[in-house]
C-alpha cells in the first residue's frame, strides 16, 4: 500500500508496570492516515514481541483519541494513485488478526473524539475506558460510505443491532456516559486520571481478574435471529423512504446482516468489499467534496491569512423583535451570549420577547432543553425602548423592516451609542449596505450578517462584506458564526447576494415552465425527487407570496434582462391566496396544513398566460422529470457562475454549501456547482443556448459559462487553473 504523504505516526513509551503506551500523533484531530496505520502496526508489533510487555494502552494526543480514517486520503484512494495491496489488508490483517486477535490484552483510553475507524479500532481493543464527554460514534454514511474497519459488525455487537443501526444511519455520536450506559465504553473517568486506569485495567486483563473480551466474537446483545431479521426489514422500509435516492445506507444494512446470518468474519469480508466500492461512488466524492467546503469557508484570502485574532464579542443588542429578530436573539442565547433586543414600543417588545420564549419552548417540549436551561437561557435576555444600554456592547445586528431610510436613520444612531469598537451588522437580504451606511463615517465596521429563516434553525449564515468593510470586522463575524454554530460565507455586497441570486432563477424557471404549459404539481415532483426539500412552488406558499414579490422586485428592477416578468403571483395575491399563511397558494391547505392540489390553480395560469401574451408549448406539457430539473437549475447554475465571475464569491466551493446549506440542494450531489461540473458545463451551455432560442433570454449562458464551455473546462475550477490548463 502506498502512502497519502507524512502525514501522523505513533509514538510508544514502556513503563515499569509493564504497560506499553501507544499514542496516536496526527494534528488536528488524529485522524488515521495510512502513515498513522502503519506506525500503528509497527508500535503494536513492537510491543507484542517485547517481553517487559504485558499489556497495551492506545490513546490520542492532546485529549482527542481519533477522528477516524484520514478523508483527504480517499482522493488518492478513488484515484488510483494509492492502493491498498490486499484488500481487507488494514480492516482483517492488522486490525482483526494482529490486534483484536494478540495475545496480549488491549485497552483504548477514549478521550475528546473516537469518530469512524478512530472508533473502530476502540472496539477491537478487549476493553475501552472514556471520558464522560467524548463523542463516540460511526458517521461515515454522512461520508456516502459504510464503516471500512470492521464498524459493522462490532457495533451491533457491542450495543445491540437496533442502537447500532441508528448509530449508523443517522451518522448520531453518543456522549461518554450514554455509551457506558449502551455498554461501548466498559468505564468512565475523569480526564486526569484515563490513562492510569486503562493502564491498570489492561493489567487486569492480563492478569485475569477482568474478563478478556473480543468484540467480534461476543453474541450476548444481538438478538436472535428472527428478531434480527424484523428490525433489519423494519430498517431498509425508512431508509428507502427517509433517503430514496442513495443506496449506500441500504448496502450497511446488507453487510450487517451478512455479519448476522453468516457470522462476523463473512460480515467483514462483505463490508470490504463493498467500501471499497461505494468509495468509487458520486454519491461518496459529492459528500466528501461537502465535508472538505464547509470547513473551508472559514479561510477567506486577504482576511483570515492576516493572523488577525478574533476579538472576544461579549454582548450582542439585536434591533427588532419580529420573525428573523427574535430568531437571530435565540440564535445567540442558545450560545450563551447576552443580547439585548430593542423594539420601537412595549407591544413589539413583548411580541419579540414572546417569540423567542417560544423558540425555546418549543426545544422543551421536543426534549432538547431542561425546565432549568431554558430559564437561564432565557435570562440573557433583556428587551429595551432606548439606546441606553448600547454603551458597553460588542455587535448590533440590524433586523427591521427593509426600509432604505429607516435603516439609514438606524445607523446614524448606532454610530453615535455605541462604542467606537462595535461591529454594525445589518441582516438585510436586499438593501445595499454602501447605502444603509451613507449617513455614517463607519463603513470599515458594516457588515452583512444575513440569516435565514428560522434563523435559529437554518444552518448557513452570509457574511456580507463591502469593499470598505475591515478584515478585522469580517473574523470576528466568522468567529462569532462559529460560537452559534452556524456554517458562514463570505460574499460580497449585491442585490441577492450568494444564496437569494440563486434562488430566483429556480422560481423564475419553474413559473416560466408553468405559464408555457408544464403541471405546477409536476414540477414539485420531479424536484423532490431530485432531492430538494421541497419544490419550488411549494417552497413559495411557505415563505408566503409578500415575500416572493417584494425579493422578485428586487431581482426584476437590477437584472431586467435576465427576469422573466410572470404576473402570475400578482394575480393569485389579489384574490388574497398569499400561500400557506391564508391556507391558499398553489396548493390548498386543510386544517393541518397539509398541502394538496388545487384545481382552481388553472384560472390563474391562464389569466397569467393570456396577459404575458405566452403560448402553451406541446414539448413543455409533457416534459420528463430529467428536463424539469435541468430547465429548473441550468439557469440556477447559470447564476452561480455570475456570482462567481463578479468575485461576490471567493470560491465555487462556497457556492457549493450555500446552494446545500441556503437553498437545501441535496449533498449527496455536491452542491450547485459540483454537480453542474458532473454534468460538464459544454452540455449545459448547449441546453441553454437551445432554450434562449425557444423561450428568451432568460436562459442565455453567462460569459463565464459559455467561455468555460467553449474550453471544455469546468465551471468550478480557479481561473488560473482554467488558463494553465490551456
Ligand atoms: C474506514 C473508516 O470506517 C472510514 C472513516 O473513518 S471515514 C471518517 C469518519 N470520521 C468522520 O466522519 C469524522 C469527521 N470529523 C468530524 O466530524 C469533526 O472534524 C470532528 C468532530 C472530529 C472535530 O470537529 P471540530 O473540532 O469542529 O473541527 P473541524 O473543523 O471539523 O476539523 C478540524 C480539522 O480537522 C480536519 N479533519 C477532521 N476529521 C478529519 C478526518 N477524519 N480526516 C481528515 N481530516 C479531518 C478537518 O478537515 C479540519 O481541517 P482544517 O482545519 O484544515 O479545516
């Protein structure tokens, strides 16, 4: 097998109670690159050969045992360029054989993180001690693959196959004390004292007053085999429902149960060889391309390589209290940070305040939050009328209505009530900032914090910054995403931004499909099966036809050329159908708000048709679910590379999880831009030159994308990259 680079190694010391230590060293979180395996490999050899060894500990540096198998290996591993020389060489040979399978007893000391082969390698250690915070668990379905070290067989093993499976298919970690409770983890400890109780414990072992368990060859918590049989049934019927469009949570349930009827060695054989597979998979290079672009959104050229230290924001005043307010206030709490909230009168005060209790409430009742937590929550909370308060704050968060002037008026005030230091942050998603600042001299300081509703919720946050914007500014906003646990990018300053530019050429797209003939409800299916949430009319009664109109505005009045101008909305709203708020969009809505369709829907289209002068196209009404999606996200691609081309994005990649994270584009596809280059940007360059001719220039290719096409180059790749290509 060949080597992804120096990447990690193991070091082992020997003590006099004859405990060889073997430590994981691979910063940041000892992930098991193929270096770290074989030091692994070496280390353990060493120390079963050595005869002043009666036992081994296997812990991580620095409070975190393992991260799992090294990801950025995989590309070498998909591509060919490392290859593993006999398969099942880690997973049966070193793993299986070497280690579970010594003659010498082996303890893993868990601390921080055991995640995928991290935790692998724990369960095939004879006895495993924790610390109560440390995450435990197999996530590597979020990855498109199955555990590859022997996860499948050994979990259900140690838990039970019910726990097991949900470990699995919902990638869930299970803290310290809940996998002692589930019998993962065979005693808890306090941190200081892990390793010297492991120590012992593996002394124990040897010693026999502890019992010597091999993980793979335990049965006492699987159930017998027709109980088996059930769950697994009752398992592949949710998957297929919960994740319709991906096979690799259905080939982990084939390996377990492998591992069940034909015995645990027949169930690692299988799970090598199907890991090996899914690893070729799209489905596993677009989850990988995700995992690699969320975290990289932090790394903005010219502001986050400057070494400037996030400076510590203590108390954050949000102005406004109506839906995204009181949504961005609980944001902030739920992260222990205090936030003031201003209203213009005690009724919205109240009214904001109230929401916010109900945020939290509503984490109660499902059971994510204690009695006690939401009161404490709660206290760092304080409403106010005036500017008092705003002395000693750190960050305002603008959430008011979308008025040019009120909002101009706003910042001249906070210019002149808060501190010099205070980072003034606007969440508008359509004003200027340039313009919401003119009646200030503070502009280094304004930023765009924009979220999404529920804001508390939604996971994306766009970090708006203008050309005056200070770098300073734009890290302490990403540190400060960070602390609510939010996904940042940073974008630069244009009407829409990243994610709402994207989001209008779906909607355009698919009531320009409908106003020539293609099925609302259609269409909303072949996008849902595609893998979207929901389909974009749907999506417009949710957020509510006002909002739909007052953002097209935006979009119709700044990029005319490109709007497809439908007065299908504007009808519907002046028969008060405003969407699923009054119970009537392009759905119906019963009591329970469940949508159906609605048949009434045609007077409106044809009125909408006959005003825009369009003609029903016979090709449209009986398009396939293929040529929906692409007619739906060409021009949404299409978008993307403006956004792209204007440097409002810095990377394609951050295009990729804003269209995930903002828009809910499926992962497993690797967000917009990845998938467009499955496509491969000459095929969508023609389709839209094909339909510009038939239905206008709202779908013409972009520069940027028929100049890519036209070089057969993709669309995500850095410009350099294109021309060195060439
Ligand atoms: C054969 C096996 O069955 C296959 C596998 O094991 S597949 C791997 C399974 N493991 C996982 O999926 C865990 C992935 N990692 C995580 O969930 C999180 O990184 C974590 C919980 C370990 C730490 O989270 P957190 O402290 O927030 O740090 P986070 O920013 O995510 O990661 C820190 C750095 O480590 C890197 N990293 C994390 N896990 C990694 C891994 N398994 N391989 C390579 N790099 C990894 C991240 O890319 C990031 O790099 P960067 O600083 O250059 O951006």
């Amino acid at each position: 097998m060949g080597s992804s680079g120096n990447k990690g190694r193991t070091v082992m010391e020997v003590g006099a109670d004859g405990v060889a230590l073997i430590t994981i060293i691979n910063p940041p979180v000892n992930s098991l690159s193929f270096d770290v395996l074989f030091s692994l490999k070496d280390s353990f050899d060493q120390a079963i050969q050595r005869d002043d060894v009666k036992a081994i500990v296997i812990t991580g540096a620095n409070g975190k045992f393992s991260g799992g198998f090294d990801i950025s290996a995989f590309d070498g591993l998909q591509g060919g360029q490392v290859k593993e020389s006999t398969p099942g060489y880690i997973s049966i040979d070193i793993i299986t054989n070497t280690m579970e399978g010594a003659r010498k007893p082996l303890v893993a000391a868990i601390d921080g993180v055991a995640l995928g082969g991290g935790l692998e390698v724990a369960m095939a250690c004879h006895a495993r001690i924790s610390t109560s915070t440390t995450q435990l668990g197999l996530p590597e379905l979020q990855l498109g693959l199955i555990p590859g070290f022997g996860g499948t067989q050994r979990l259900p093993r140690l838990v039970g196959l019910s726990k097991a499976l949900e470990m699995m298919l919902m990638s869930k970690p299970v803290k310290g004390e809940d996998a002692h409770g589930l019998g993962l983890v065979d005693a808890i400890v306090p941190k200081d004292e892990l390793v010297s109780v492991a120590r012992r414990w593996a002394l124990d072992v040897a010693e026999r007053r502890r019992p010597w368990f091999a993980t793979l060859l335990r049965t006492d918590k699987i159930e017998p085999l027709a109980e088996a049989r059930e769950i697994l049934k009752f398992a592949r019927v949710q998957t297929r429902k919960q994740a319709p469009n991906l096979m690799h949570p259905l080939v982990c349930i084939d390996v377990i149960e492998e591992g069940i009827v034909s015995g645990p060695h027949a169930g690692l054989v299988k799970e090598v060889n199907e890991f090996q597979k899914l690893l070729h998979s799209d489905t596993c290079k677009s989850l990988v391309h995700i995992f690699f672009s969320q975290r990289g959104t932090t790394k903005v050229p010219g502001v986050t390589n400057l070494g400037l230290v996030p400076r510590k924001i203590n108390k954050v005043a949000v102005l406004g209290g109506g839906l995204m307010g009181s949504g961005i206030a609980t944001a902030l709490i739920l992260s222990n940070i205090p936030v003031i909230l201003k209203e213009v009168n005690e009724k919205f005060l109240q009214a904001g305040i109230d929401r916010v209790k109900a945020n939290l409430q509503s984490r109660v009742k499902k059971g994510k939050m204690s009695q006690e937590k939401f009161e404490k929550t709660l206290s760092l909370l304080q409403g106010t009328l005036t500017y008092d308060s705003f002395r000693d704050i750190d960050m305002v968060i603008e959430a008011v209505i979308e008025n040019i002037s009120l909002k101009q008026q706003i910042f001249a005030d906070l210019e002149k009530y808060c501190p010099p230091h205070c980072i003034l942050a606007s969440n508008t998603s359509t004003i200027d900032l340039n313009l919401i600042g003119e009646k200030t001299r503070s502009h280094d300081r304004i930023i765009g914090a924009h979220f999404f509703s529920p804001a508390h919720i939604m996971p994306l946050l766009e970090i708006v910054r203008t050309q005056k914007t200070s770098p300073q500014v734009i890290v302490d906003l990403l540190d400060v995403g960070k602390r609510i646990r939010k996904t940042p990018v940073v974008v630069g300053n244009c009407t829409g931004f990243a994610v709402n530019r994207m989001f209008f050429p779906y909607s355009q797209a698919a009531i320009l499909l409908v106003e020539r003939g293609t099925d609302v409800y259609q269409i909303d299916r072949a996008i849902t099966k595609f893998g979207m949430p929901m389909g974009p009319f749907r999506m417009i009664d949710l957020v509510g036809f006002g909002v739909a109109v007052a953002t097209g505005g935006q979009f119709v009045l700044n990029f005319p050329e490109r709007s497809h101008k439908s007065m299908l909305i504007p009808i519907m709203q002046e028969d008060n159908r405003l969407g699923e708020a009054t119970r009537k969009g392009f759905y119906a809505y019963d009591n329970k708000r469940k949508a159906s369709p609605d048949p009434e829907l045609r007077k409106y289209i044809e009125k909408a048709r006959e005003i825009s002068g369009v003609q029903v196209d016979p090709k449209l009404t009986k398009l396939s679910d293929k040529d929906i999606v692409e007619m739906v996200f060409f021009p949404v691609v299409n978008e993307a590379c403006r956004v792209l081309a204007e440097g409002i994005a810095v990377k394609a990649a951050d295009l990729d999880i804003a269209s995930v994270m903002g828009m809910g584009f499926p992962p497993y596809r690797g967000g917009i831009l990845f998938w467009a280059d499955s496509l491969g940007s000459k095929y969508i360059c023609s389709r839209l030159e094909e339909w510009t001719k038939l239905y206008g220039d709202f779908f013409k290719p972009s520069a940027y994308l028929a100049a890519r096409a036209a070089k057969g180059a993709s669309l995500s790749a850095p410009v350099e990259q294109v021309k060195s290509r060439l």
